[in-house]
C-alpha cells in the first residue's frame, strides 16, 4: 500500500537562481488513464545545466511559463497499468526520459514512452540521455573518425567519461580536462591518454607544448576562456562541438570584443559547431541499443558520483553541488531503497 500524495519539484517562477525558482509540491498520485503507466521513480538524473537555464526561461527551444516541472531522466518500478496496455506488469523496471518526470517521487506517463530494463539502477540513466549525447555529438555533429587527437573537457563529468570512453574506442588519441585529482584518477581508470588537471597544469601550455599539429575534435562541455583555448588549438580541418558552456550557466553571458570567429577558422578550414539533442532526435534509439549494448558487455564503464543524494529536498543541493563543479562522475537522487 503506498501513501495517496508524494511530492516533485516544480519551478514556481522564473529567476536566475535555481533555489529561488523552484518549489516542493505534495499532490495526489494520478491514476493511469487507458494508455498509460503509473511508475515510481527510484533514481533520477540531475542535468544542473539544462534545470539551471530552463528555471532562468532562456532556453529557446523549451516554451514553457511558470509553474512547470522539472528533471528528465529517471528509472523506477511500474506500480499500475491502464486497461488497454499491452507490454507492461506491474513490477516491471523502466526507465524513462520525459521532460518534467525526473524530480518527482511518481510520474504518469504514456506507456510508449517506458523503455523496459532488467534493473532500475542509476547507471542507467548516465546512458539515457546523458550518454546518448555524448555519442551523437560525438558522431554526427563533430564527424569523430580513428586515430585523431580528441580532447574532451569536462571530462570526469556525466557526459564527459562517456565522451572519452566513447572517443577510446573509437581508436583515438584522447586527451580529458578535469579540476581534481579524484577526477584524474577516475580518468586514468578510463584509459583517458593524456590528463590535465587545470589547477596544476595550464591548457594552453600543454596543448602548445604536446600537441603542436593541434587537436582534430574538440568536446566542450565548459565554454568561456576554455571555449577560446580549444579554438586557438584547433588543428587544420579540426572540428570544436559546442555540447554546453557551463562556466556561463550562472551568470549573465559574458561579451566579448574580438574580430569575428572566421579570423581562427578560415586559415585551418576549422569549423565551430553546437550540439543539442533534440535536434539530433533521430539518431536517439541506435544509440541507445548501442549504449546499452556497450555498458552490459562492460565495454563501457558508468561514473555515478559518489556522494548521495536522497530525496526531493535533496535535488536543490545536488543541482548546487554539480555547478559547484565538485561532481566526479554523473549526479543522481535516489528516493527509495
Ligand atoms: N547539448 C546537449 O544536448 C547536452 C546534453 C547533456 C549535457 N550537455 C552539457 O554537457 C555539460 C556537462 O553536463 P553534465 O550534466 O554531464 O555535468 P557534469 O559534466 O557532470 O558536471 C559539470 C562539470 O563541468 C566542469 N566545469 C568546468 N568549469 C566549470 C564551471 N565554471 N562551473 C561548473 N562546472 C564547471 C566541472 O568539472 P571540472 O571541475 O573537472 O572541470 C563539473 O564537474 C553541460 O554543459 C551540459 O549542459 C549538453
């Protein structure tokens, strides 16, 4: 028997702070109407960037007003079934990538929208959606091909340990930024071929002194001065992927005064291009079953950062924690045993 209310995280009003937008909420638990599944949410993953500029309304794409809810990815446990669902018992493990379903203890959803799993365990959702991006982005919008130099900054991130193992495989040369020297070990678990913690080693000098015919594919997680580092080092017909830019999320957009961008790429035919998976929404089941595939097969190994988050009250001081830059891996609640 389980209790008539639980709560979520709703964004109240929009504001540049993510603690003075949102608001904890204790609602009834719906019913499924015939095409749907009820599913108590066990884990969810926290996406501090995207919760941060979506509470902050700048997120184009997203037309959404105040109030709305928050998180996306979570796993859990099928709890009821409306009648006319086929593929579903109660008791199944799902997982789910549903703006709006991740910060609550409960999510109604269409049934389609569930994807089966053997377990709901965190890992899962380091691959859906987060890993999903890496690969996509790695693939389709940064061309990634074998035996090329490929740094990835945030690299003992959610996204980035999976950009490395992913660019690893691939059969490259892979270089990983990071600010600790937990990171830096996990890093060197991963394979990562060349690690520069920032707070001993300087980006710049490293990649001027090591890599002087520059880096081929560039996965920037980061953006502001580390943005400009990266293009500076691009290598001829080297590729930048804009995947965030989280040393702005907090803050007004720095402008800057500089000639135009073309000025750097034009001599080395470089390019500077954005990622952002909805745009690449079609490439989103391969990669997937690729994932997945890769991660049971233990090809690829998934980060959950160690400290612990436990409940809704918990998701403002972990969405904190991770702009804080303290995570070691991806950044999950749990909001049961
Ligand atoms: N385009 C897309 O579709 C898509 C999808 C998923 C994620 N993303 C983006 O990917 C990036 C990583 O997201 P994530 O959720 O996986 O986070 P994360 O990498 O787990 O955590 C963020 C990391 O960024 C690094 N960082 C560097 N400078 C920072 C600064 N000034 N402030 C805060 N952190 C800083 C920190 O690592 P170090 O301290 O080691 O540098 C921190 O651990 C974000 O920019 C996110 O928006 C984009």
């Amino acid at each position: 028997m389980h209790s008539r209310t639980y709560k979520k995280l709703v964004a109240k009003q929009f504001s540049p702070d993510f603690q003075l937008a949102i608001a904890i909420e204790e609602v009834p638990i719906p019913t499924p109407n015939s095409d749907e599944i009820l599913i108590r949410n066990k884990f969810a993953g926290i996406n501090a960037g995207f919760d941060t500029l979506l509470c902050q309304g700048t997120i184009p794409y997203v037309n959404l007003t105040p109030p709305f809810d928050l998180g996306v990815e979570a796993v859990g446990e099928v709890i009821a079934i409306g009648d006319t669902v086929p593929n579903f018992r109660v008791g199944d493990a799902v997982a789910t990538t549903v703006r709006g379903g991740g910060y609550r203890e409960y999510q109604v959803i269409p049934a389609h929208l569930a994807f089966k799993v053997s377990e709901a365990i965190p890992e899962l959702l380091t691959l859906m959606p987060t890993g999903i991006s890496a690969l996509v982005a790695l693939e389709q919008a940064g061309e990634m091909k074998s035996q090329e130099t490929v740094l990835v900054t945030a690299a003992a991130g959610g996204t980035g340990h999976i950009a490395v193992q992913l660019a690893k495989l691939a059969g490259n040369q892979v270089i990983g930024t990071c600010s600790s020297e937990a990171k830096a070990q996990l890093l060197q678990e991963l394979g990562c071929d060349r690690i520069i913690n920032y707070h001993q080693e300087d980006l710049d000098s490293v990649l001027q002194q090591e890599y002087p015919k520059g880096i081929n594919l560039v996965f920037d997680c980061v953006g502001g001065a580390v943005f400009n580092t990266c293009v500076e080092h691009l290598a001829v017909r080297g590729r930048l992927v804009v995947v965030g830019f989280i040393s702005e999320y907090a803050k007004v957009p720095q402008i800057v005064s500089q000639p135009r961008i073309y000025h750097k790429l034009f001599w080395k035919a470089a390019s500077v291009r954005a990622f952002l998976m909805p745009h690449y929404a079609e490439h989103m089941v391969a990669a997937r079953d690729r994932l997945l595939n890769l991660f049971y097969t233990r090809k690829i190994r998934v980060a959950i950062n160690p400290t612990p988050f436990h409940g809704i009250e918990s998701i403002p001081i972990a969405v904190q924690y991770l702009l804080s830059g303290k995570n070691v891996g991806k950044v999950v609640v749990q909001f049961y045993r």
